[in-house]
C-alpha cells in the first residue's frame, strides 16, 4: 500500500501502477467473426509484444550468438586443419566480405559485410512493420476494434525490444564484446544504426496516432487531457537529438558539445519513454533488462578505474615537437599491444569530468615496473590544454584516473604470422610502437623468427626525431644483440612536397637520394642498427601490401592505424589478396587484416 501510494505521485502513469498491466481483453461483444479478426494473431493488442518485441530481441541474439560461435570456432580449429586449402578459402570468403569497401567521391564506405548484416536487419524490421496487416482498425461508429492501429503497435513494441541492445553497443565495457571479441569502438556503428532503426520505428508508431485522431477531429482535446501524448513527444524529441546529433559529421565538428549534451539527452529519453509505456504488458521489462545490464557494464568500468587503478597514477608531459606531445604514466597494470585506455586529467577544467581514450604506445615489461607511454597530436580542445601546460612546464606531473584499457587486436596475435605489415599514417605512428617493442621483445627473448616491416607516414617535421629515440629506447630494453633480425621501418616524410596540407593524401613514393639526405653519422648508426630508412613522399601501400600478400605458404598479418584514405588503400589490397586466396592463385596462405582508428 505504501508502493502504490508512492506512485500516485508520478504524473503521467496510470493508477494503480503495476509492473504489468492486465492481458485480459474482456468479452467481445462483436460477431464471431470480427472476434476472430481482431484476436488474430498479428494483431491481437494483448499479446503484441510476444509478437513483434520478443522477436526482435532474438533477431539480436541470433546475430551475437554467430559471432561468438564463429570466434570459438577460430579459437578452437587445430592449426593442421587451418593449413587444408578448404579451411584457407572460407576463411578467405569470410574475410573478403568483412575486408572490402569502396570509396564513393572520398567517402570510405563501410565493409561489405557491415552492409549485409544492416539489410538483414532492414528485411526483419520491414517484414514485421509493413508484412502484417491490416495497418489501421476497419473503425466504424458502431464497431471499434481498438484505439491503437496496428501497424503503430507493433512498430512501438519493436522500438522498445531494440532499447536495451542500443545502450549495451554504446558501452565501453559491454556483454557483446566479451563474447564476440569485437572491441567497443567497432561496435559504435551498431550503436548509431540502432539507435536510427529505434527512431524510424518511433516515426512509424507516432505519425498512425496522429492521422487516426485527425481523421476523427479529436486531436487537441487527446493532446490535451492525454498525458501518453505529452511523455511520448518529449521522448521522440530527445531521441531525434540524440540521433541527429550522432551523425559523423556533425559530431565530429561539434565532439565537445555533442559529448557534454549526449548523457543529459539520453537520460531525459529514458525517462519519458518509461512514462510513455506505462507498465503496458511487459514493456517495463525492457528498461529493468536495460538497467540491470547497463549496472554491470557501468560498475564493471568504475571499478577499474576506482578500485584496480586507484588514484596513485600521475600523467608527464613532454612536448615532443610543435604537434606531438609524450604523455607517460608510471603503473603496475599490463596490457596488450594496441589496446587503448580512457584518461581522465584531474586538472584540466571542464575536461576533469570526461575520460578521453587514448591509445597505448609502449608494452609491459617483465618486471612489472611498467609505463604507459602515449604520442598525443595536438588537435585543440584538452590536447590543446596539455600542450600548453607541457609547453610551459615541461616534464609537469597532472594527476589522473584510468579506465581500461580497451580494445586492441582481438584474439590475434603477432606472433601467429610468418610475416607482418604494420602501418600507421600521423597520429597513429604511435600506435606501431606497441607493436614494434612487442617484435623484438619476442625476437630477443623468445626466440622468435618471423619478420616485420613497419611503414610510418607523417607530415610532421619532428616527427623523425621522436620515432627514431622512442625505437632505439625499445631496442635498448629488450636487444641483446643491438640488431634486430628480420626487422625493417620506413618513415615516409611528406612536408618536402611544399608543405601541403594534403601532401599525405597526394604524393607518390619516391626514395630520398644520398645528396638530399641530412642524417649525421650518430643518426645514420641508428638507423642502420634498426634497420630504418628515411624516404619522402607518400608508400605505396597497395603494392607494398600486394607483396607481403604474394608471398607463398605464409601466413601474413596486416595491421593498419592512420587516415581514412590510408585505411582504404590496405584494406583493398588485402581483400584483393583474399580474392586470390580463393582463386588458389599465387599468394599467401593467409593474409589478416587489423584496422584502427587512433585515439588522440
């Protein structure tokens, strides 16, 4: 009595609340026939959200029980059976599907699979909405089927069962990417298109609402005494900024506000959606499913953060050149090449109320006396902020807090190749180093034999420095011999070309020649022991890629970090090199893809 009195005092919901509202639709006072016809199946108002709602949570769960099947399945296959030319041809189908994209007028587009699986979601969600019929109750003045048109209910019950799948695919530390192995920053496209297929089913339950209340002159009277009305606009409003806001291109220009708003938003739809639904059958269950999951991924993450990491770390700040600022963290946690890690700056203003994710230059070392390393490109905003503190202190120490780390190469290793094609564009050098200290380590201390070639492209005229101390730093650490077998980096400098902006995007390769070169002999010895070379202009990274994937019987990784162009371009070759696979032409017996988008 005390619950029930308690929820009279929530507006907009009926009394009194209950988890569930009554599936007992009382006695049909029509004939037969139109009994049967309103009590149908596909349309029967009481049992709607067996129908459309727990279909599409299963349509979800088919989907991640795949992936996770095909990831035991790659887990468990013994490596003579990976060797059978069969195996060799279906994982290259796989991969082709999942590898290739095309560029339309400079816009990557997403992997061909990407597409497959969107319209296998856009087959379901149109078969259930538009299959169906009739869309609107046969009303007349003397019959009335129901208030509620059909094709609005189902549409409202199928946005409803999406609600729990769009929060989940939004969180860093989620259930789907424990069981699939796909890190939380792939799964935002799924997040985004979601959260589209959620508002288009939305429109599609409004709008029938709203021309069955037109047609009977009732409008402004139900919006007037309906407060179903009032939660379920709110709710629609919020969710079309929400889902506007997120296109790519809007966020991008506009992160910072876009990221202080998202939460605010996000919380004001849940809120009103919860009004809007009213206890209706189970539909309460979806935001209980919602919020116990949400909990878990959530409090998972704050643990990391407040109880594995604590409050002990502290974050310097180097300038390593006018663009690129060295952030280094001592710590005893590990991690793996390539992973990433949220830091909060405990004094950076507004900035110490976000986490912003980062990606992990370094590898742990033996011993446990570990650091992060990280290579930040100033970009404005909070590096923008750390460039200035570092620029006037530097070496200056800022407290943080840690969240991770993330991602990484899932389920691959390095090491599993015969050979390896690293390749990282601007900001995402950084990002090979982790890979490379992960090479020699194995190579010094493990007895690894295997080879690696690492492209580095860069527009920045410093950058040559910082990379080429940072590789020697990581020899130094794990070399026992000073050379490293098996080893080769390319460092392509493209400000030669008169310093255009987008000389990375433009400029063919063409090695440096003996005269132009301004290495002195101190620098020269590095790079010999390291095997690095100096070129400009742009790699040809299609050929360069279309080698390492022609070499026969070997199995050959290709891990990629930079612009999107850059991306492309790899990605092409190695789904061009999965086509020969299956052809059983002259090429590699494996040839994997890696892509990453680096963070700051």
């Amino acid at each position: 009595m005390q619950m029930s009195g308690a929820m009279k005092m929530v507006p907009f919901l009926d009394q009194p609340v209950m988890l569930h509202s009554s599936r007992d639709p009382g006695k049909c006072t029509m004939t037969p026939e139109q009994c049967a016809y309103k009590f149908s199946y596909w349309v029967f108002w009481y049992e709607a959200d067996h129908r459309y709602a727990l279909p599409t949570v299963a349509f979800f769960l088919v989907a991640i029980i795949l992936f996770t099947i095909s990831r035991l399945i790659s887990k468990v296959t013994p490596q003579g059976l990976k060797r059978k030319s069969l195996w060799s041809r279906l994982v290259a189908g796989l991969r082709f599907i999942s590898y290739k994209s095309w560029n339309i007028w400079g816009w990557n587009t997403h992997s061909l699979g990407t597409y497959m699986l969107a319209a296998a979601g856009a087959v379901f969600f149109l078969a259930m909405t538009l299959g169906p019929h009739p869309y609107y109750w046969p009303n007349t003045k003397e019959i009335s089927y129901g208030g509620s048109p059909p094709i609005a209910t189902r549409a409202g019950f199928m946005a409803l069962a999406c609600l729990p799948f769009l929060i989940v695919l939004g969180a860093k530390a989620n259930p789907i990417t424990a069981l699939t192995g796909i890190s939380h920053e792939k799964l935002n496209i799924w997040h985004n298109w979601v959260a589209w297929a959620m508002f288009v089913l939305a429109l599609v339950h409004t709008f029938p609402f709203i021309i069955v209340h037109i047609e009977k002159g009732d409008l402004v009277e139900t919006w007037n005494t309906g407060g179903v009305w009032v939660t379920g606009v709110v709710a629609l409003i919020a969710q079309a900024w929400l889902t506007f806001m997120s296109i790519p291109w809007i966020r991008n220009r506009y992160y910072e506000f876009f990221k202080a708003t998202h939460l605010f938003m996000a919380l004001a739809f849940i809120i009103f959606f919860f009004l809007h639904c009213d206890f209706r059958m189970s539909s309460w269950d979806y935001f209980i499913a919602t919020a116990v999951i949400y909990t878990m991924c959530f409090l998972y993450s704050q643990c990391k953060t407040y109880i594995e990491h604590g409050f002990r770390h502290k974050a310097s700040l180097v300038p390593e050149t006018n663009d690129t600022l060295k952030v280094t963290i001592d710590t005893k946690m590990t991690w793996a090449p390539g992973q990433h890690i949220f830091i909060r700056f405990l004094t950076c203003g507004v900035h110490a109320f976000t986490a912003h994710p980062f990606t992990i230059c370094s590898v742990p070392q033996k011993d446990n006396k570990n650091q992060l390393v990280f290579y930040v490109k100033h970009r404005g905003g909070l590096t923008g902020r750390l460039m200035k503190l570092a620029e006037k202190n530097p070496g200056v120490q800022i407290p943080v807090m840690l969240d991770g780390p993330y991602g990484g190469i899932p389920d691959k290793h390095i090491d599993q190749f015969d050979k390896s094609l690293i390749v990282g564009g601007g900001a995402g050098a950084g990002f090979t180093l982790s890979l490379l200290e992960n090479f020699i380590y194995l190579t010094s201390f493990v007895g690894y034999k295997a080879e690696m070639k690492v492209v580095v492209a860069t527009r920045d005229p410093g950058m040559r420095a910082w990379f080429t101390q940072a590789v020697e730093d990581i020899a130094a650490r794990h070399s026992r011999s000073g050379v490293i077998d098996g080893l080769s980096i390319d460092i392509h400098e493209t400000h030669h070309e008169q310093g255009s902006d987008t000389a990375l995007d433009t400029l063919v390769h063409h090695p440096k020649s003996e005269k132009d070169t301004s290495e002195t002999g101190e620098e020269r010895s590095t790079a010999e022991m390291l095997g690095i070379r100096f070129l400009t202009g742009r790699p040809d990274l299609p050929t360069l890629t279309r080698e390492f994937a022609s070499q026969r019987e070997s199995s050959v990784a290709v891990v990629v970090c930079g612009p999107a162009s850059m991306n492309y371009d790899v990605s092409e070759a190695a789904a061009a090199a999965q086509r020969r696979i299956l052809a059983q032409g002259d090429c590699a017996r494996e040839v994997w893809l890696h892509t990453e988008s680096f963070s700051y």
